[in-house]
C-alpha cells in the first residue's frame, strides 16, 4: 500500500485495512494572553509512519509537541495514546507510556558521561533502593540498562565517546545523543523537534538515515522540520501549521503545491517571512 492511501484517513478500497491510528488529537487549544498558539481541530498521526509538522515561524509546532508530551498545560481538548488518554500527565509518564520528544535546543546533561546520559532514561529502574534491596534483580536491571545503552550508542556512532562528557559532544552529536537517549524508554512514538537544525551535511545525513531506520523497526516518528528538501525526502505524511492551526495535510507532494501552504510560507495575509 502507498504511503498516501496508509495514510490518507480514507478507505481506499474494499478489504485493505484502514489506517492505525496511534495519536488522535482533538480540539486542542492553548494560548498566551491574547495570542492564540495552538489551535488544533482533529490530527491523527499513523503508526510505523514518519510525520513531518511544517509551518512559518510561530505557527505552533512546538507548542503543540510541548502540550501532546506533557511539558505544557492545555487550555483545552484531548489526546490519545493507543487509546489511552494523556491529558493532564506530566512528561515522565508520558514518556513511560510510550510517546518521547527530543527539543531543538539538545538538553543533554553537560556534566554527565555519555554513558550516564543513557543510563538517567532507562526503564523500569529499580536501582539500589530499599524495593529493589527486598526483591532483588536489581543489578539485572543494571546490567541490561548498560547492554541497552551501549548497544545505542554504537548504533548511533557515539559507542567510542562513551566516557565522555556530554557538554564537550559538538551540536549535532549531542542530537545523535539525545535521540538515542530517547530510546532508552522503548517508546512506541518519537517526537523530534528540529532535529537537524545546526547540523553538518555529514551528520544531517546521517540523522536522516536514523529517522528512517526508526520508521524500519516498526516506530512511529513525528519531527518538526523546516527544510522542504529534508521534508520530501523521508515524510510519508504532512501536517501544516498556521497561526496555530491545521491548514493542510497530505501526502509530500501534495502539500509542496497545496496553495494554502504556498501563501501562508510567503506570508500574502499577514506580512511575515518565515
């Protein structure tokens, strides 16, 4: 099946399955004073697909990341993960539940090792507490955690500066480390905001090759991206923003010549230049 029918929220023909839906987001509202940042109807995001959300300079995107993986509060509406409601619950949670976020600006732990940027996002830590002293297995826990993340940084080229401090990785390693620092809670759906913003060529294609590989292992990517090259290169999807609200959705192709899209990136009603 194309990734547009997939996609598309339309049942393309008789007998091939309807799109899986892992997000549903509705009538999500959140503004500052008077400014209205986020004012989103309805968007469902695809599982086992890469979405990329576009739009001008203060269009709502990364409002919109900050309220869905809880590192904001809501006016209003609601979301759903697989099903389960996550209103109202802080970001730790809803990054155990299975959603994580990576920030344009990376906040790795300057002051920690690589390794230990790891280890701080593992799951299911038991560690050496009073629990973990009366039921054991902790230092099974561990040494998995350990396996998980070494395994990750090699995956993301880092395995060698593994005893380095964070705050010495240059910009676009500490991406590379933050991403897979994500992946230490096996989440089901990463949110990537800007993730190649300040990045080499070299490394910007080698995140690209590691957003579709995550895509490849049966994850669901959202990443907010403002390079149309990059866009319609990896996208199987496309959410367009505006002024806090969806404009636009559609397959790549589609959304490059969507008129709407064109006059909000040249600002024709309100002036501005992204």
């Amino acid at each position: 099946m194309s990734a547009e029918s997939r996609v598309s929220g339309i049942d393309p023909t008789p007998g091939v399955p309807k799109p899986d839906a892992i997000l549903i987001v509705d009538n999500v509202r959140r503004a500052f004073g008077g400014l209205q940042a986020v004012d989103v109807a309805h968007v469902e995001i695809q599982r086992n697909t890469i979405t990329s959300l576009i739009g001008p300079n203060g269009a709502g995107k990364t409002t919109l990341f900050n309220l869905l993986t809880g590192f904001d509060k809501v006016d209003n509406g609601h979301w759903h993960l697989n099903g389960g409601a996550l209103v109202g619950i802080p970001a730790h949670q809803v990054a155990r539940k299975g959603m994580v976020r990576t920030f344009q600006l990376t906040r790795s732990l300057a002051r920690l090792t690589v390794i230990e940027n790891m280890l701080v996002a593992a799951k299911d830590q038991r560690g050496e507490s009073i629990m973990g002293a009366i039921f054991g297995g902790w230092r099974s826990t561990e040494d998995d955690n350990e396996i998980r993340a070494r395994e990750l940084l090699d995956r993301f080229d880092l395995g060698h500066m593994e005893n380095e401090y964070a705050g010495s990785l240059s910009g676009g390693q500490r991406k590379l480390l933050e991403m897979a620092r994500a992946l230490m809670v096996e989440p089901e759906i990463i949110m990537l905001d800007e993730p190649m913003a300040g990045v080499s060529p070299v490394l910007t294609q080698s995140l690209l090759r590691h957003i579709t590989g995550l895509r490849d292992a049966g994850k669901t990517v959202v990443f907010i991206e403002h390079d149309m090259d990059v866009v319609q290169e990896i996208s199987d999807w496309v959410v367009v923003l505006s002024e806090g609200a969806v404009i636009a959705e559609g397959p790549p192709t589609h959304i490059a010549a969507n008129p709407k899209v064109i006059d909000a990136y040249l600002g024709a009603h309100h002036g501005e230049v992204p």
